[in-house]
C-alpha cells in the first residue's frame, strides 16, 4: 500500500469516526508545536507566571514525561 493510499483511508476512517478521544489523540499528533517563546504570560499574576515559567523551562529542557509515559505509569500504579 503506497503513503497515498494510507492517507486516503486514514482520512476515510477519520471521516467516518465519532470517537472523540481518536479525534483529539490525531489533531495533537498533527497540529504544529507551538513555540514557548511566542506565549504572552504577561497579564497573568506573577506567581502564575513563574510556574508557567518554571514549567516552559522543564519543557525545554526535557525535563518531562510524554502522555504515553504517564498512562503506563498509571497503569503500573493501578495494577500493584
């Protein structure tokens, strides 16, 4: 099966499904990242924006765990 044709049954599955959990997973997977220097924090309280801060620069320092990550450890965590 050529890219093409996956693309086009991707989008025919996608068009056809009401999941809305799919939906999301799919738009995060392809929506462009956003760059933490463009986000305006400067009207928020300024304990607010140090963590925003604080948590932008563990962002780009890795210092993070993915979704996937977080859901095996949850599961871990339930299964013990």
């Amino acid at each position: 099966m050529t890219t093409n044709d996956k693309k086009k049954q991707v989008l025919d599955l996608l068009g056809s499904t009401y999941d809305s959990t799919i939906i999301d997973e799919i738009y995060a997977i392809l929506q462009p990242a956003v760059n933490t220097d463009e986000i305006n924090i400067q009207q928020l309280p300024d304990k607010l924006q140090e963590k925003i801060n604080r948590a932008i620069e563990d962002y780009n320092t890795g210092n993070y765990i993915t979704h996937e990550e977080m859901k095996q450890k949850l599961h871990q965590w339930l299964t013990k």
